[in-house]
C-alpha cells in the first residue's frame, strides 16, 4: 500500500486545488489571496461593477501578475512569449544547469572513524 501526502488549498471553506508539494499549494494561496486583495479594491473603487466582474477580473490580474507589475513598471506591454519560446527558454535553464554540474569537480567519499 502507498501512501501519498496531498496538499490542499481551501478557501471559505471550499476545496480549491490539490498539490503534490507544499511549495506549489503555498504559490497557489498566495496567488489567491492577492486575486482577494484585487477584488476588493476593485468593489471600493468601481461601486458599479458587480462582485462577480471584481472576482474575475480580480483573478485575471493576480494569475498575470508578472506582466501586471512589467506594465506598472515600463508602461509598457511585456514582450508576447509563445510556446515554442517558452518550451526553449524552459530547455536551455535544464541544459545550463546539467552543464554545471557536469563541468563540477566530482566530490570524493572521505573515510570516518567507526566508533
């Protein structure tokens, strides 16, 4: 029998995602405590738009927020990124990083005294 540890990120007291690592589930409620931080200050900011508008839009600008804080920043439209790109961006740093620790020095066991 396996047993497996599975992280779950509830929110109001509805499941809203599962994770196989803590750091992943951390990310996620972090992300969706910011999509809450959005959403309210849309509500007190735009009393005409609706709850279910804020949230999504709320959502929306916390999942992109990297592009969000690019915009803030340069006032400026990052540069578009397609797949391809992205798939070769993600292939280099795994390539990088294999070539280091190729290019390491091979670390030698050291004896240790038995008691």
């Amino acid at each position: 029998m396996a047993v497996e540890t599975k992280y779950v990120v509830v929110r109001k007291g509805e499941e809203k995602m599962t994770f196989a690592n803590k750091k992943d589930a951390d990310a996620w409620d972090k992300m969706l405590d910011m999509a809450d931080a959005f959403t309210d200050w849309l509500l007190q900011n735009n009393p005409e738009m609706d709850e279910g508008q804020a949230e999504a839009l709320g959502l929306q600008l916390a999942e992109q927020k990297d592009a969000v804080q690019h915009i803030l920043r340069t006032s400026k439209l990052p540069e578009p990124v397609n797949a391809e790109d992205a798939v070769a961006a993600e292939t280099a740093k795994v390539d990088d990083a294999e070539e280091a620790t190729a290019d390491a020095p091979e670390k030698k066991p050291r004896a240790v005294k038995a008691a």
